[in-house]
C-alpha cells in the first residue's frame, strides 16, 4: 500500500489517517522512498528533511492514537518553496550568497500548515529569489518535468509543480508575483492557485505593503488546492495587508457545488497579445465551451491587455530593488535574470513608477468592467507548451520576438498587475501528450469560485500521471 500512498489525494490521506486505516509515519515514509527513487531524474527538492519529517510523523502518530483533536492537515506530508523560511531546515532562496542558511524560525505560512498538522518533507526547488519562469540555480541547477525530463517544469514555482506530478508530495506550498504558481503548474499538469493579496499572510517579507507578490497553494486537484488554502489562510497581526477570508472554508464550498448553474464565464483567447500556440489555445477553448454542459454560460470575447506590459515590468523592477537593497553592492555575485531586474530598476525615475501606478490602476478598472458582465473569465495560462530545459525561455512566439525573459508569461502577469486571483488547471494534453493549463480569473476573494470551475474542468478533462510515475 506504500505506493499507494503517493497516488492517493491530499483529502484522501487526511482522512485515511483520521480514521486510523494509514499511519502519518507509513505516509511520510512512502513519499520520502519516492523522493529518493524520482528526484535524481527530476530536481524537485534541493532540500530534504527526511530525519526531521519522520520525527514529526511519530509525533503525528501519537497524537492519533492518544485521540487529541487533529488538524485538517494532519498526517499529511508537505513540500515548501526554497523561498519560504523555515526553522531548522536549509533555506537558500536559489543563491550562492544562501548556500548554507538555515533559518530558526518558520514563515508565518508553515507555521500554519504545521499548526494544521502537516509534515514538512523539505524545500523545492526555485530560481534565484523566484526571478524566473524557468527553475534553475546556480546551486541545485534545473528542475526537471516529469512528463519529459529533456523539457523545463517552468518557475518560479518549478520544484513545488514538478515534485506533485511526480506523486513525491501530495500538497506544495508556493509564491506568485509574475505567474509563478501558475506557469509551473500549466506546464507540470497540476494546479496552482495565486491568492487575493492578504489572504494569505507573508511574513517575513522586506516590503510587506506589496499586494503583487502572494503565496498561495498548488496540489494535483482543485479540491486538495482547497483543503491547503484553508490551512494558509486567515488574520495575522504580522502582515499590514492581512484579511480574514469571507468564507468558512473553500473545500466545503467545492464540496457542496454539485453543477455550475448560473455562472457566467468569458473565454479570451489571447489576454497578453503575444500570440498563443494553436493546439494549446483549441484545447483551452474545447474545455472553457464543455463547461456549458455542467450549466455554465460561456461566452467567447477579446481582451488585450498589452499595454500593461511595461508598468508591470517597472513595478517588478522597484519592488526588485526594494527587495535587495542590502544586496546591491553585490549584484555582481547574482545571477542574470536577478541582476538584470535589479538594475532595470534602479534606471526606472519617479515618473516611470508614477506612469506605472496610472496605467496599473487603468488595467485593474478594465478587469473591474470585465467582472460587472461575467463571474469568471478564463484564458491560456501559457502560450506555449514546455520548452527544453536548457532555455531560459521562449525567445519566439507565434513570429513575434520576446523582448525580455518574461515576456511570454504575459498572459499570467497581467492578472498580477491588477492583484487579481487566478488558478491554473489541467486542461487536457497535448498530441505530445504534455499537460495543458487553462487559467482561471476572478475579482478579489473570488478563490471558491475558481477552484469550484477548476474542479469540473478537471472531471472533464482527466490528464492521469506522467509516463514515469503512473
């Protein structure tokens, strides 16, 4: 039953050790082989806290038999992001400058989810301080898709998306400023939700009033997406933008929605204006339309947002900055992607970042406009299928040049100029039979929602495991 263990769902597993019939040592136990059998091949984890996972898991045993009340989470093994603090357990950020660090104490959020009971299994693997959609480092090198290892799990939540689809964790926690909960899962077949900001505390964080940058949860299914964000959410007096979540619980919201009746949603194609691959854009389009069979109305419409590249490229560039300023003197120790932000920044003026901050507040009027005619509105989350890992991204889409590394990620950018949450689910997969991500949008506190539509598009259009670890 060991292997069984890393196919079963995150819901599942919590509820097999509540009743009793699987041991939070058996389950822990079992991901931690699959770690060591598929990470060599993949790179999802650079971090590995077997010793400390399985001490917790006795713990966890204990408590079960002892009878206290258990968590929603308990027993339940977790992956961290290598951006993400946690006591006692190595944390780099992907930077030589953090080869060794080890923090004493836990982000706000993994003190959550070990409040909840989770088991931490380790960190996964990240770009350096996120800064890029393809997961590499100078000190762990590449992550690896599972679903072809020759092609990249996309970033900057690349380990946490690539250790789910390898069944070496149930559940992954993640950060999203540019699309990094949503790219990696597009590309690794799993989703990943970007939260309202607030929503879920960020704490520690050098600019803790930026509402761009969230932490949010990725898992293989929309319902495991919503037993993790209940965990993660809640007020915290450490965080200035911290806000309750006006709902008791995601996972019974997804639980009780028994169709889509009475929703309205728009497909948009091509939301950044960049171009989309066409298999990619006509499996997103069949499974935003087959929503109409669960009741949804779905209406086709045309949205470009591209004229919101360059504020969004000036806001990241300050926050870059904001966020290294200790680290200046040293920009020449950091990597390209980092380095490049760092300096694109300091060149920006005063009126760049005022001209960002106007033409940021028009982009989040038109979304606004958007969401006074349809609930949800839904869109390719990446407009192109995994490339080779060995790329730091797609240089050509559709003809059309990229200007910078992250241009092609448009399509989930411009959602995080305006704050906005969105997820990205399985869509289907491709001839090459590589997942496709649709991206799913809404207004401020509207994460129920998405994961609730998230959950039927995913019942209609199963993806399976990759070749490797079915």
């Amino acid at each position: 039953m060991a292997r069984e263990f890393t196919h079963f769902s995150a819901v599942e597993l919590a509820r097999l050790i509540r009743t009793k019939k699987a041991s939070p040592f058996e389950v822990t136990q079992a991901h931690l082989e699959a770690i060591e059998k598929l990470n060599p091949a993949v790179n999802a984890f650079c971090t590995v806290a077997a010793e400390k996972a399985l001490v917790w898991a006795r713990e966890a045993e204990a408590a079960v038999k002892k009878r206290v009340r258990l968590g929603a989470l308990h027993g339940v093994p977790v992956a961290i992001k290598d951006l993400t603090p946690t006591a006692g357990i190595r944390t780099t950020w992907g930077s030589a400058l953090f080869r060794d660090h080890v923090p004493t104490e836990d982000a706000e959020v993994v003190r959550r989810l070990k409040a909840a009971g989770a088991i931490v299994l380790g960190k996964t693997n990240t770009p350096e301080f996120g800064a890029g959609a393809n997961t590499v480092n100078k000190v762990f090198g590449a992550t690896r898709n599972p679903w072809n290892t020759a092609l990249s799990a996309s970033g900057s939540t690349g380990g946490g998306a690539a250790a789910l689809a390898a069944r070496m964790a149930p559940l992954a926690e993640g950060t999203d400023f540019g699309g990094s909960l949503r790219t990696p899962a597009a590309f690794c077949g799993v989703v990943g939700l970007r939260t309202t900001a607030g929503l879920v505390p960020k704490h520690p964080a050098a600019l803790p009033w930026h509402d761009q940058s969230v932490a949010g949860p990725m898992a293989r299914s929309a319902e495991d997406c919503a037993l993790l964000l209940d965990a993660m959410t809640g007020l915290s007096g450490k965080s200035p933008l911290s806000v309750p979540a006006p709902w008791k619980s995601a996972l019974e919201r997804l639980a009780k929605a028994r169709n889509l009746k009475g929703l309205r949603l728009a497909y948009a194609p091509d939301i950044a204006g960049i171009g989309v691959d066409e298999e990619i854009e006509r499996i997103c389009r069949t499974a935003a339309c087959d929503l109409r069979a669960a009741g949804a109305a779905v209406e086709e419409i045309e949205i470009n947002l591209a004229d919101g590249r360059d504020a969004f490229l000036a806001l990241r560039g300050e926050a870059m900055v904001g966020n290294h300023l200790e680290r200046l003197e040293r920009i020449g120790e950091l990597g390209d992607n980092l380095a490049g932000n760092i300096r694109a920044g300091l060149s920006l003026t005063v009126s760049d970042i005022a001209r960002a901050e106007r033409k940021r507040a028009e982009i989040w009027h038109r979304w606004r406009a958007l969401f006074e005619s349809y609930d949800l509105v839904l869109t390719p989350t990446a407009p192109v299928p995994p490339f080779p890992v060995e790329r730091n991204y797609p240089e050509v889409i559709a003809g059309r040049k990229m200007q910078t590394y992250i241009d092609w990620i448009g399509p989930t950018f411009l959602v995080s100029l305006a704050a906005l949450p969105a997820a990205s689910v399985p869509a289907g997969l491709s001839a090459a039979k590589l997942p496709v991500g649709l991206q799913i949008v809404g207004p401020r506190f509207s994460e129920p929602a998405i994961l609730t539509v998230a959950k039927f598009v995913e019942a209609a259009h199963p993806i399976g495991a990759p070749p490797n670890c079915a």
